[in-house]
C-alpha cells in the first residue's frame, strides 16, 4: 500500500513542528544548492524559524543584494518603503554638502580660485577678513589669561618668599636664645665651690692596705 497523503496543516505539537522544521529546512536548503549546481542557477535562500533565528542561502556566483537588485529591476516592485527613500536622499543631500564644503576648504586655502568670478572673489576676502579677526580676538583672549596666570604666580611666589623669610628668622632668634642660655650655664658652673664636687661611691682601696 503506498502512503496516505498528509494533509498540510500547522502542526500544533511544538516538538513535532521543531523536528519537522528542522527537516524540511535541511531539505530545502539542500535542493537550493543542487539547482545552483546543476542549473547554473542564481539562487537565494532565506528562512526565518519562529524562534527568530535566520538561516541562510546565496549560491557562489552572486550575493544576496545582486539577487535584490536583479528582482528590484524585473519586478518593478519597491522594495524600500519612503522611509528608506528619505532616508537615501539626506545621504545624498549631506553628501553633496560635504563635496561644497571641500571646495569652499581648497579657496580658503587659495587653491582652485582661477576659476572665481569678481562676487565669488570679494565674497571669499570677507570670510577670510572675518575668520582673521576671529583668530585674532582668541589670540588676545589667550594672552589675558596668560597674564593673569602670571600676575597670580608672581603673587603667590611673594607670599612664599615671605613666610619662608619669617621661618628663617624665627629660627634664627631660637639659635641665639639657646647660644645665650649655654652661655649662662657655662658661667653659672664656673662659679660653684669646688666642695660641691661629686665624690666616688667606692672607697679608695689603697687606704685599705
């Protein structure tokens, strides 16, 4: 007896619809890989399984935004939503502003300015007029506050000298208070009787004998 034809339906066991995905996934991939070879066939191959992993497929000979094109071009069809469009036209639009901007960067430099009529000329001596006197203006921010670093510095370094002038002094009056009462003890023991001497503890053994 052959076998009954199975009806294609969701399959509501999650085990049996994993195993089943994970066959059919394996088998779908394999003919798309045997048609690139036997066809020489441009073929590619995305799946998506409901855990959101994707699996791929794109035969040697192309890539997957070939592939895209190819059908973007055939079709007619759009691909990208406007999104997508706006979003491809501001690259465009900075892109084309970054180009002037380079060009305006090379006549700041004064390269490429043969081709400059009168007006673009006198245009391009005031911006350089202005950026001139902006350079100027931070020069002479920088040079107040290297003067005020300075002034503070010198100030500071007084105040340093100061103290370590009152330091030296008090030092030195310490040293001349201690000479003094050396001085004052050395006179004061020149005076005492010599009765006053310290004797030996042990007596004289000489005596003894």
């Amino acid at each position: 007896m052959g076998r009954g034809k199975i009806e294609i339906k969701r399959i509501e066991n999650p085990n049996n619809r994993h195993v089943t995905y994970s066959k059919r996934r394996s088998g779908i991939i394999k003919k798309a890989k045997e048609i690139t070879v036997l066809c020489d066939a441009e073929v590619s191959l995305v799946i998506f399984g409901t855990n959101g992993k994707m699996h791929e497929y794109c035969s040697p000979s192309t890539t997957l935004i070939n592939i895209m094109d190819k059908y973007h071009r055939q079709s007619g069809k759009r691909l990208w939503d406007a999104k997508h469009e706006n979003l491809s036209n501001e690259i465009d639009r900075i892109k084309k502003e970054n180009d002037n901007m380079q060009v305006e960067l090379r006549h700041l430099k004064g390269e490429d300015i043969t081709s400059l009529g009168p007006k673009e000329l006198i245009l391009l001596e005031e911006a350089l007029d202005n950026g001139l006197s902006s350079i100027r203006g931070k020069q002479m921010e920088y040079l107040d506050i290297a003067t005020k670093n300075t002034e503070m510095l010198e100030e500071e370094n007084k105040h340093l000298t100061l103290v370590l002038h009152q330091q030296e002094m008090a030092m030195e009056a310490n040293r001349d208070m201690n000479d003094e009462y050396q001085q004052r003890v050395r006179e004061y023991n020149s005076q005492m009787p010599f009765a006053f001497r310290v004797q030996p503890i042990q007596p004289n053994l000489q005596e003894r004998m």
